[in-house]
C-alpha cells in the first residue's frame, strides 16, 4: 500500500495539487483521469519520487518497490531489444555468472574438495538466491512479455535504436513490467499499442499482484481493467469506487446534485442576508440580526468548480450519395517482395460504419490511403460510387497541414467567404481561443493539430470519411465529443482505430485484415471479439456434433434500469413520484415550522424589549406584585429565546439537507 498525507504543489500561480490526501490498499488498480493539464502525470510523479512537493509526503512500507513508464523515453536505447530487457535482471545475471565461475572452480579442484568445504557452500548459497529470484525463468518471462506486446522472435536480436519511437516505448514498457515493482505507476501506456497488445497488457495487469495505477485515455482499457478511479482537477482528487462507465453517470449526478446544494445554499445565504439588511438597524431586532450574523459566518460555503471546457462540433449532414460508396475489385497492393494485397475484392454501402482491425503493418493504413487516392495501387480497381465526396483524416497530420502557417491562415484556406466573419468562434469551439488562433502550426501538440483537422473537415461537406486513428492525441471529453458526432453523422465513415469502446459504439460491420485477405464480421467490436472466440473454442468433428458454447465476453457496462413503458418501470416511475411528492410536503412542513418560530422569536425579542423598558434596574424586593410578575416573565423569555434561535436553526439545516438529497 501507499499514502499520499497532505500532498500540495504550485506550479507558478497555478494549484496543481491542494492539501490532497489518498490512500491505495494491495492489489487496487486505480485510472487516473481527468482533463489535460490538470496534474495527472505530475501525481505519478511525486508518487514515483520523482517530483518533490511544496508540503505532505508519501508514504509506503519500507522496502518498498516502484515502478514508473512516462509518457515519453528521451535517453536513447543502446542494445538489442532482447538485451534491453535482460537489464532488468542484472542481479540475476551477475548471481549465474558466479554460479559458473564457482563450477569451474569445484570441477578443477574436484580431487581436493571435502564435503563441508568452503567453495561447495558458497555455490549453494549462490544457487539458492539464484533459486530464489525465479532465475532459471528469467529467460521465459523476457520471452513472454516481449511476444505480448508484440515484439517476434525475429525482433529479439535487432538494435533498440533500428525502432520506431513507439516500439521503444514498447520496449520501455516491457523493462517496468519485468521489474514486477509492489507498485506499479504506468502514463499512457496504450498510446503506441495495437489492438492486441492492448489485449496482453489488460489481461497480464488484471492479473497483477501489486498495485497498479495508470493513467490512460482508453475508456475501454479503463472499464476492463481498473477498479477504481481517481479524477485529479482544480487541485482536488475525487475518488470513484467503479470502473469508467460508471464514473462517467457518477460524475454527472455529482455535479448536478453539487450545483443543486449550491444554489439552494446561496438561496438560503440570500435570505438571511435579507432579513439582517432590512433589520440591522432596528434596536428592536439586534439580537436577531446578530444571531444570524453569526450563523452566516458559521456556514460552510459550498465551492462550484468551474466547467472544463469541451470541444465542441459537427460533421455537416451530407448530400445522399450513391448506395454502392466504395467498390474495389481484385485490387493488389506490393512494396517490392512485400504483397500487401492481392485479388482483394471489398464493397461498402451507403451509411456504413466500417472499422478494419489486424496487427501493425497488415495493411490497414494502406488500404484507407489506396481508398483515399493518396496511395497508388499495382493493378485492380478502386471506384467510388455517385455522388460520393470523401474526406481523408491522416494519422500523420502535418499531411493535412502547412507548418508555417497559423491556426486561423490554415482555417481560412478551406473556409467559405461568408463564413470568415464567424472563424474566431468556430475555433473557439475546437478549443483554440484568443491568441490560439495565431500560434504557428508547427509548434502545436498532437492534440491541437488533431483538432485543428477536425476543424478543417467541417467545411468540406463530405459524405465518405475515411478516418486513420482520429482521436490518437485527443483527450477523453474530446474522444466521447467526437464519438457522439459520429452517431450523429449520417454519411459513411471507414475508420482504422485502437480505441475500442469508439468502435463498440459506432461500427455496423468489422473488417479483419490479415495475411492481405480481409475478413467480415457483422456488428461492433464486442461483435467481433465474440465471433472470434467462437472460432478459437470450435470443435474440429463435424459440424452435426459440434456443441455451440456462448464465451460472448463480459464487458463492464452501465447498469441499465428497466424500460420506462414496462411494467416494472411504471411502477418505479410511480414511487420516485411518491417519494418527490413526500419530500416536498416535509419541505412545506419545515417551512411552515421554521415561520412559526421566525413569528415566535420577534414576538419574545419584541416582548423583552418591552419589559426592559419598564421594568426597574435594582432588584428591589417591595417591588409589586406587577413588576414582580414582569420580572418573572422577563427570566423565562430570556430563557426560552436561545432554545428558540436553537430549533430555528436546526429546522434550517434539516431543510438544507432535504433539499440537497431532493430528486438525488
């Protein structure tokens, strides 16, 4: 386990971390999200100790072991893949050596050697700490890992530095998940994964011992795999026990009932105020006014944190094109001895969400650029049907883009002239506000070079989108935005991507590319993965005897209530209303309580007014009966007035906190 007490941190003028605590218990996966910039990668950090914080500390148990993966390696890799990773196991390595070197030594003094001697307890030593460390399975686990996220036999021997940066994150990757730390602290490690490395990586970190906590955009990794999250914002950390479905719910009715206890609190302060303002200066109502004086400067004031603010667009509705969008017909594709594809035959209708799959280098990209038109093909056809009007989204984005131009000169290259006026909003929307739009294009992030093509597509009113990893660099509010304008886009789109809850929610049809032959499976990704298993676990005797075993797999979702029209949702439907119904008549009751005694407490103030006023200083025993009487009434409203202020203020409170739980 580990704990953060009291942990905070400014960057400038900025609260990146305010006086927050946490604590994570064995064998918790945690995904950290929130929006960018907000300190996610800055908390793995200081949980790393690699950030030191203004005040607080982190605490584990002593001998404890972490391991972190950044987001980004900047030190080159020096050796073979396979080399890389053996570093990892340099004790056991070192303990091997010296198991050899003390076997050299008991084979050349073999004559001379006694039970009891010095050299034959030291190779046991040796052996059993060599024992210990799983050495003679250091080989395997390399092995393992590698093979799962991706890396061939092949690869093993090759130079780190002859890969891509992405396959050296991989390899990094592979360094922290071999050291097998207690704690685990991984930053966007699916960025550069395929589809079934992802696959691995979920499955070898749901099976983790120790604890993991990562930060990932992958809404679909993050709803397999974690069981918890935390949402680091405004210098907060807010816990949710659920995975990322239901966080997303949680977080919505979070924030309505927050802004509902707000209003309500400032509704309240208001009145109060209202009655101090219009009596503060009436001698008679002094104490009442100095009360909830007091009160006001007792109250907890409720904070609202400010919206983040969310992309905002649209893929202009289309005109209807043809029902035949794409048709390719014994199409080849080769790079030298390399045949991509060969006699591919493939037809894509109108309205079609089309998602190709398959591991790195089958060939996806190069079918969606050949599509595209910016991909020459060796010989066959590929012809788009009438009307069709395609638009082409890069995974290399400077392809779509002048560097040297600013955001607002490459917007109005595609910008029709009677909508320049509005440009500066439409950025707006795409997140580019103020001096945004003048930033050079070669100085942005992926993220707003992402957005800004995005932003460059709306003009262009296609009806097929031929989309290459579309949200890679794309936060999650912003994956979910685009997500929902694809639903409601109703041209074609063929989509490659690694995200899969956007291919759960918007494919109709999965096309698997392999060994240049496509594969076509009807339905979304969970679809696909469903046929898939089916024909993994299918009996090879004949099919009259083959049994049909449902291995669909189990996807955490949403918990859905019954339909509102059943039976069963009319009659939850009919008791939320009684239950609204009953907390507004214990409101109507408090109110009504809380008027009595608002009546009640001016008429006692207005009462011992009076008889202060009358009634003598000294206390004079020959005093009449009358005053005697006066005096005794005086005592007891002196008395009753504090309980009277007492269950005022408890009906207030008791009223705040029914209206808080209202409608909840």
């Amino acid at each position: 386990m580990f704990a953060l007490n009291n942990i905070s941190l400014r960057f400038v003028d900025r609260k990146i971390l305010d006086n927050v605590s946490w604590h994570v218990s064995d064998g918790e996966r945690v995904g950290v999200v929130g929006a960018n910039g907000s300190g996610k990668s800055t908390l793995l950090k200081i949980i790393a100790g690699l950030q030191e914080p203004d005040s607080g500390c982190v605490e584990s148990p002593k001998n404890s072991t972490f391991g972190y993966l950044p987001q980004q390696i900047y030190e080159a890799l020096r050796l073979t893949v396979w080399d890389e990773a053996m570093e990892v196991f340099a004790d056991v390595i070192e303990l091997r050596h010296e198991m050899q070197r003390l076997e050299h030594e008991i084979t050349a003094a073999a004559d001379e050697i006694e039970d009891g001697d010095s050299l034959l307890e030291r190779y046991g030593a040796v052996q059993h700490r060599f024992e210990q460390l799983d050495g003679f399975e250091v080989e395997s686990k390399v092995g393992t890992v590698l093979h799962g996220l991706g890396f061939q036999k092949s690869d093993f021997h090759r130079p780190s530095a002859e890969f891509s940066g992405g396959w050296q994150m991989r390899i990094a990757l592979a360094k922290v998940l071999l050291q097998q730390p207690d704690i685990l602290l991984l930053d966007e490690p699916t960025n550069y994964l395929d589809l079934e490395a992802r696959q691995w990586l979920e499955q070898y970190l749901i099976d983790y011992e120790g604890i993991v906590v990562i930060v990932s955009h992958d809404r679909y990794f993050l709803d397999k795999m974690v069981t918890r999250l935390v949402e680091v914002g405004f210098g907060k950390l807010e816990h949710y026990a659920c995975n990322y479905s239901k966080y997303e719910v949680e977080r919505v009715e979070r924030r309505e009932l927050l802004e509902k206890k707000y209003r309500h609190q400032q509704e309240h302060i208001a009145h109060v105020q209202a009655f101090i303002d219009k009596f503060r200066y009436k001698a008679s109502k002094a104490s009442s006014v100095q009360s909830r004086v007091k009160y006001l400067e007792k109250i907890e004031l409720i904070e609202l944190p400010p919206e983040t603010k969310k992309l905002r667009f649209e893929f202009p509705q289309p005109e209807r094109g043809g029902k035949e969008v794409v048709s390719i017909k014994n199409l080849k594709k080769a790079y030298g001895d390399n045949t991509v594809f060969e006699n591919l035959d493939l037809t894509i209708g109108r309205n079609e969400r089309v998602c190709l799959v398959g591991v790195n280098g089958a060939g996806k990209t190069t079918l969606l650029k050949m599509i595209a038109g910016v991909e020459p093909f060796d010989t066959g056809e590929i012809k788009l049907g009438h009307n069709i009007k395609l638009d082409y989204f890069s995974q290399d984005q400077d392809t779509d883009l002048t560097p040297d131009a600013t955001v607002l000169e490459e917007m109005e290259s595609v910008t029709p002239i009677e909508m320049i006026s509005r440009l500066r909003g439409i950025l707006g929307n795409f997140l580019f506000s103020g001096d945004d739009v003048l930033k050079r294009v070669k100085v942005l992030s992926g993220g707003e070079r992402a957005r800004l093509v995005l932003a460059k597509m709306m003009f262009r009113r296609a009806n097929l989108l031929v989309l290459d990893e579309p949200t890679n660099h794309l936060d999650i509010a912003a994956k979910q935005v685009f997500e929902d304008t694809l639903h409601r886009y109703t041209g074609t789109v063929i989509l490659v991507s690694h995200d899969r809850r956007l291919m759960n929610n918007v494919a109709t049809r999965i096309l698997e590319v392999e060994n240049g032959e496509i594969t076509e499976y009807l339905g979304n990704y969970d679809d696909y993965l469903y046929r898939k298993r089916q024909e993994e676990t299918r009996p090879t005797e004949p099919r009259a005897q083959a049994v049909d075993v449902d291995v669909r797999p189990t996807i955490p979702q949403v918990e859905e209530g019954p339909h509102p029209q059943s039976k069963e949702g009319r009659r939850l439907k009919q008791l939320a209303n009684e239950e609204k119904q009953r907390r507004e008549r214990e409101l109507a009751d408090l109110k009504d309580q809380a008027a009595e005694l608002e009546a009640e407490i001016a008429a006692t103030e207005a009462k011992l007014a009076e008889l202060k006023s009358v009634l003598p200083e000294s206390d004079d025993e020959q005093l009449s009966p009358k005053f005697r009487a006066a005096r005794q009434e005086n005592k007891r409203l002196s008395k009753r007035l504090p309980k009277l202020y007492q269950m005022w203020e408890s009906l207030l409170k008791q009223e705040h906190t029914l209206r808080g739980h209202h409608r909840r």
